[in-house]
C-alpha cells in the first residue's frame, strides 16, 4: 500500500515544481530587467510575455491561452494588455529556451502603448501605472 502514495507523492512533487521553475525564472528576469513600470507598464509586459514564452515553450500555446483565460478574463485595460501580450509571449515561446529572455526583451523594447498591433507588445500610459509595484 506505501507504493501509491510514493507515487501520488513524487507527482505532487513534480506538478508543484513546474510553477515554482517558471515563476521563478521570470522574477529572477524581472528583478534584473531595467524596465520600469512594473504594474501596467513595460516590466508588467516583459514579465506576463516571458512566463507566456516558457509555458508555451514547456507545454505549448493552448496552455498559455488556458491560463489566460483562468486569470486575464476580467474586464478592462490591465487585463486586455495581459491576455495580448500573453498571446505575443506564446508565438516567442517556439524558440529555444536560451532565446526566450532575448526575444522577450527585443519584443518589449520595440513595444508600444495601447498598441492593438498582434505583433507588439503593449503596455498602459504612464499615468497609469501603478507606482511601486513589480507585479
């Protein structure tokens, strides 16, 4: 009888350290990343579009939109610029795993605000943001 629950165990284990390895890949990015604007603003944008990029990497494209729609599906701004820039984070993630961070950053760094350009990245007007946040 101990064999199952071994199992159920190591499962458990595993399942919890998806979410740790892709949230703490993109915070350790977040906290080295020189954008500004952490709550709707750029680094709010690198930060959904890179854990997009690695889940889409990991899992594929239509685990990102599942999780979108679990936790973007709110009405406004914020979450229209989340599921968008999702979407664009899920297209990087075809790369290989060592060029998600870079195409992330080049995507942010070429992005603009209120864009509805499905090729770019979009964050808020600075005014905005939300001040002294990084999530």
């Amino acid at each position: 009888m101990r064999v199952p629950w071994l199992k159920l165990g190591f499962l458990g284990a595993v399942l919890a350290a998806y979410p740790i390895f892709v949230l703490g890949y993109t915070w350790i990015s977040v906290f080295r990343s020189d954008f500004k604007g952490g709550g709707n603003g750029p680094l709010d944008a690198y930060r959904h579009a890179l854990a997009s990029a690695i889940v889409a990497h990991t899992l594929g494209e239509s685990a990102v939109e599942l999780i979108s729609t679990l936790f973007e599906s709110g009405p406004g701004d914020s979450h229209a610029m989340d599921r968008h820039n999702n979407r664009i984070g899920a297209r990087i993630g075809a790369a290989s795993f060592f060029q998600l961070e870079p195409a992330v950053r080049k995507a942010v760094e070429n992005g603009k605000v209120n864009t509805t350009d499905p090729n770019q990245i979009s964050w808020l007007p600075e005014t905005k943001w939300k001040r002294n946040r990084v999530w």
